[in-house]
C-alpha cells in the first residue's frame, strides 16, 4: 500500500457534474457533483454497476466530455483552461486504455501504425527509430516483432488489449485511465493483464485510474477505491479498509456479491439481496439515489442528497445513518 501523506496530487476533481440534455424536459445526470483526488504513483479503484457514470467520470478527465459544472486539475492547473501547447503535452501525459479492445483499435492500421501514431504526432522519436521503438514496446506488453506488420482483426481479445495498452504507453504517459481493461477478455487472460499493469506501474511510475466493476479484482490492483452510485460517489476507502470495514448499505451489497471459489464457503457466505426499483438517471430527485433500495432509508433520505462525511482520515461515506455517528 503506497503512503499518499507525502505524494504530490497528480489529479483532482471538483465538484464534477456531466449531464446530457436527452430532451427539452429530460436530463441524463450520468456524474453529479463529483470530488476526489489521485496521488502521484498510486492506482484507484472506481467501482460500480453498469451505468453508474464511471467511463463518463473517466472520459471527462481527458475532456473526451466538457462537464456542465465543476474543475478538472493536472498536476494543479484546471485542464480546461490550457493553451495549445499545454493542452498537446496534455494529451501526451493523460492517456486511456478503453473498455473494448475490438471497437478501439483502427481495424484499416498495422499494430506498426496503431502504436506508433502518437510517438510520430509528439514528436518522440525519428522515423528511422520507430520500429524499434514499436517493437520494444509490443515486447513490454507480451507480443513481439512478427506483430508488427498485422492488422486488429488477426488478433485475439487478450492480445488486442495488448496493443491497446502499448499505443497508451507510447507516448511515455504518466496517468492512465484504465476502462475495464480486462472486462472483455477470458478468465485466463485477465490475470496476465492485471500483473503486466501492476508491472509496467512499477516500471514507469505510473498513476493509474482503474474502472471496473467487479471489486475482487479492484482490491487487487487499487490503493484506494471509489464506490459510484448513479453518477455520486457513495463511499471512499483504502482498499484495505473497504473491505474490512464497509460502511454504505451499496457498498455491503457489492462485496456480498463477490463469488467464493470454495462452495462450502460459498455455502456460508450471506447473500446481500436489495429490493425496489432503481432510480432513474433522468432527472433524478435531489435525494440519495440509493433511498428506494435501502432497507435502512428514512423520511430524509427521500428528501435530502447526503454528503460525504468522515468516518475515518482515509474513509468517506454518503450515508445519513452514519453521518449521525460521525458528524460533529
């Protein structure tokens, strides 16, 4: 577990909301007034169903989105108030590897040219250089030099999130926001992928944000995780401490879920069902969102959207009936 107590703040949000205007009435709230930050070196985990607003929350940090309110810093500067230079250094620094390593590669290109653009575009490297550049790089992530030359479709899953995570890698980033890097690809492959991540952040002194929703696998890989909840974060712990000691009634649900290899255990283990129906995205009450399945909601929590209070120096939770415990 990295110390953040001396780390510099590498990215930070503010109060982030990104919404869509659906219709003259309508308005998809997919990220809701959203805060937090990540320290240099470290990884965190942004867990929750599908829908939640992770990959919108992931996108708007490379200004794939323009939110609707809140700021966005970079090493300290807001990134939407970049000139052209520092918003070319930008997106050379801040890199994504996407969810679906079949829709994100350019299935017209060579893994020559697919990993070797950004190189090319910043500048990095001279054209007499740059297929062994590109081939150190396929070397680092598990391919090799016969890759080169072939197109996406000559690929397996595995090996295509392969080339997707060299073209990130390219432009020497420092943070990377991985988008369920390995929720496309087979049991068996998924592990390689997540110790070849862990590796190359050992590496490279790489930040990670990494979006999942399968929290086994995020306790693996995160210092520290976020648990979304239709577009609000709900709770935020190291990833020790989230496990141990989860305080959110959403939270409870996620790790009750998680699957026991050992059936007897399997067998013991309490099953966390939640009733009711889902709060829609579409204009959704200024309210906690999770009100209609908790079992523990009151009269309040259908009027009031709770903030995150301190439970601990290093554990958040949005929850009335532990602000009760917690809040001076």
């Amino acid at each position: 577990m990295r110390n953040n107590v001396d780390q510099k703040v590498m990215l930070e949000l503010d109060d982030v909301s990104q919404y869509f205007q659906l219709s003259r009435h309508k308005i998809l709230k997919a990220v809701d007034h959203v805060s937090f930050k990540i320290h240099e070196g470290e990884t965190v985990g942004l867990v929750g169903e599908s829908g939640c607003g992770k990959t919108t929350t992931g996108r708007s940090i490379l200004k794939l989105y323009t939110p609707n309110t809140g700021n966005i810093y970079f090493k300290g500067k807001d990134v939407f108030s970049f000139n052209s230079e520092e918003e070319k250094r930008y997106r050379k620094e801040a890199q994504m590897i996407f969810q679906n390593p079949h829709a994100s590669l350019n299935p017209r290109m060579t893994v020559r040219e697919i990993v070797g653009t950004g190189m090319k575009i910043h500048d990095l490297v001279k054209p007499k250089e740059m297929d062994a550049k590109v081939e150190a790089l396929l070397r680092q992530v598990g391919l090799n030099k016969d890759h080169m030359s072939r197109f996406p479709h000559e690929f397996s899953g595995g090996q295509k999130q392969r080339i997707g995570i060299a073209r990130a890698l390219s432009v020497d980033p420092d943070f990377i926001v991985c988008d369920e890097p390995i929720s496309a690809l087979d049991v068996s492959i998924q592990a390689q992928v997540l110790n070849m991540l862990k590796d190359l952040q050992d590496t490279r002194g790489l930040t990670y944000l990494f979006i999942a929703h399968d929290l086994s696998v995020v306790k693996y890989i995160s210092d520290r995780i976020i648990v979304m909840y239709l577009g609000t974060i709900v709770e935020e712990a190291t990833a020790e401490e989230l496990y141990r000691n989860p305080q959110h009634p959403y939270t409870k649900v996620l790790l009750s879920s998680i699957p026991v290899a050992d059936p007897k255990q399997a067998r013991k283990k309490e099953r966390l069902v939640v009733k009711g129906e889902v709060t829609s995205p579409i204009n959704p009450p200024d309210s906690c969102r999770f009100a209609g399945r908790c079992p523990n909601a009151e009269k309040r929590c259908f009027e009031e959207m709770p903030s995150l209070c301190d439970v601990s120096p290093e554990h958040r939770v949005a929850c009335f009936m532990i602000e009760q415990y917690f809040r001076p």
